[in-house]
C-alpha cells in the first residue's frame, strides 16, 4: 500500500547503441553504498524497464514527498556511479544521466492501495 506520504514519479533515460547487457550487468552489481544513499534519501521502491525494441530505459521511483533526492548529486558515491556508467548512458555535462520525466496520464489503484501521486 503506497499511504499518502509517498509519491511515484516516472522519467526516461537512453542507452548508448550496444550498452544494454553491460548496463545490466553493472546495475546486477550495484554497490551497497549506493544502495543505501538511496534509501536514505527517502527512496522506497526504485525500477528500471528497458524496452527491448530501442535503447529507452523507464524509471520508477516510489519516494517520501519529504525525500532528499536532491541531495544525492552531492553525494561522493553518486558521482562515482554516474561517471562509471557514462560510458552506456547518454548523460549531462556533469556525467549525470539525461533524464526526461515522464507525465502520468492514468493510474489504477486497488480500493486498498492509496493512489500514487
């Protein structure tokens, strides 16, 4: 059950041509660190779905609404990880990954579950 103080938000990234088992094998591989920022920073539930049929990563993310994500590019571990996964990702000046947050345009909750924002 998402209760109220969470929040979903959804954006897309893209892969550099041929990156996608590498990208796979690296995330499969993810350090406990980086793990824990992430929790930290009020994430609860984070996904990432590639679509087969072109290089569109889509990202899921269930957060407190009071989250701290934007403190994470801050954070030693998160620069790390984007500077070692620049090289399959398109990516920002910075390394950090180009990301397009996509609009939710329908959602469907059980009548036990609380919608997510």
């Amino acid at each position: 059950m998402i209760s109220s103080d969470m929040e979903t938000i959804a954006f897309r990234m893209l892969l550099r041509t041929g990156a996608e088992k590498e990208y796979r094998r690296r995330h499969d591989e993810i350090w406990p660190d980086l793990e824990a920022e992430l929790l930290a920073a009020g994430i609860h539930d984070y996904r990432i779905f590639r679509d087969p049929e072109n290089r569109c990563l889509f990202a899921v993310i269930t957060r407190e609404r009071s989250h701290r994500m934007d403190e994470l590019p801050s954070k030693p571990v998160v620069r790390r990880w984007w500077a070692m996964m620049a090289d399959l990702m398109m990516t920002e000046a910075d390394l950090s990954p180009s990301v397009t947050v996509l609009e939710q345009v329908f959602c469907l909750a059980a009548p036990d579950h609380d919608p997510p924002a």
